[in-house]
C-alpha cells in the first residue's frame, strides 16, 4: 500500500509545471516572432508609404511638365518693355534661370488678356524651386510682376536650367545657349532639364518646347503696339 502512494507521488512530481530551462525558451522564441512580424510590418509600412511618395512626385511633376510646356507653346511676340526712344523692344528675356514672356493664363490662374510671365528657379526650403511670376501685358512695369507671392510649380529640385535654340542671320540654327541675347525676337525652341535632389524617385522627362509662332507676325503686333 505504502509502495503504491510513493509511486503515485513520483509520478505526479514528474508532470510538474514548465522547468527554467523551458520557459527562457518560449520566451526567446516569442521575441524572435514578434521581432520578425514587427520588422515585416515596418517593411511593409515604408515600402506603401513610398508608393504614396512615388504617386504624389509623379502627378505633380505630370501636371507641371504639362503646364510650363502649354504656356512656351503659347509664348506669343508681344513687346513688354522697350528703351525711351522705342528703338528697343523686348519680346523675351532668357537665362539659364528664368525666362520672361507673354502669353496666355489658364483660367483658374488670371484673366484679362495676355500677360507677361516669369519662369524662375529660386531657391527654396528644401532645394530649388520652379516658381511663376505674372502680370497684366496692359500698364505693365517690372514691379508688376511680384507684387504677389509667386506660384510654386515644383520644388525638391537639386539643379536645372533653361536653354535655348536660335537661328544666325542665314536662317540656320545655332547651338543651344543658356543667355538669350536677341530680346526682339523669340528663340525658336526652349529646352527646361532639371534633376531633382535623392529622395524624388521620378525622373523629370526632358522638356523641349517648340515656339509656335510665324516670326513675320512680329512687326505686324509690334506695329500694332505702337
């Protein structure tokens, strides 16, 4: 009877709880567990957040490739500045940093007729920008132009320059240049590169805009300016 009651005791000492030993284990392998699922979740956290960054730097580098292109299409021969004797008329002012012409304004942006423009990088908060400038072509004077902030069109950007297409006096075409020195007439293209700094992951598509206007209209508006 007595060998009985010892042998039920050792038997129930032998289904005892968790030793040390196993516990440290599952608690080891919990941590491992839990580390790889919180490492996947911020995986997958960053890689749906750059996905978001990639569609935002995507539309609104879509939308402002779209629109400064729209408006060199549009650039239109009209004078905006001229010396006291009249003998010099600027159409168009360029440089490797801005560019200053006449065209048309979307709707959602200004009204009144054609009105003088400015494309400039400037440098902003983080990096460069592509900001707009623009005022009435009527009564227009320089200072026109800023009395209001400019539109910020793109920014993040590392580099850019404008360039520009010309024709020598045998009507051939010259080399890209970055300083427009002819103001009384129009280039016959404007080329925009620009490189953006690391954390844009969308490229900026080469922009080479063609000046759509017969240049033998030019002493016909100017005239008419007169």
């Amino acid at each position: 009877m007595m060998a009985r009651g010892k042998l039920a005791g050792g038997r129930l000492r032998g289904r005892g709880g968790f030793t040390l030993v196993d516990l440290l284990l599952a608690l080891s392998l919990m941590s491992m567990l839990l580390a790889l699922a919180y490492g996947g979740l911020r995986a997958s956290t960053r890689a749906a957040d750059r996905g978001q960054a990639i569609l935002q730097d995507s539309g609104r580098i879509r939308m402002a490739h779209q629109f400064v292109r729209k408006q060199l299409n549009q650039i239109m021969p009209l004078v905006f500045a001229e010396n006291e004797e009249r003998t010099e008329r600027t159409v168009f002012l360029g440089s490797a940093d801005r560019i200053r012409f006449v065209a048309p304004m979307p709707g959602y942006l200004g009204f009144g007729g054609p009105q003088v423009q400015e494309l400039a990088i400037v440098q902003g908060e983080d990096g460069l920008e592509l900001v707009l400038s623009h005022a009435l072509l009527q009564g227009f004077e320089e200072e026109l132009l800023f009395e209001q902030l400019p539109i910020a069109l793109l920014d993040k950007i590392g580099q850019a320059q404008f360039s520009f297409l010309g024709r020598d006096e045998n009507g051939e075409l010259l080399d890209w240049t970055t300083a427009w020195t002819e103001t009384g007439t129009l280039p016959e293209s404007i080329a925009l590169e620009v490189e953006f700094i690391e954390d844009v992951y969308i490229k900026w598509p080469l922009l080479t805009a063609s000046v759509r206007v017969d240049e033998s209209a030019l002493s016909e508006l100017a005239g008419a300016q007169a």
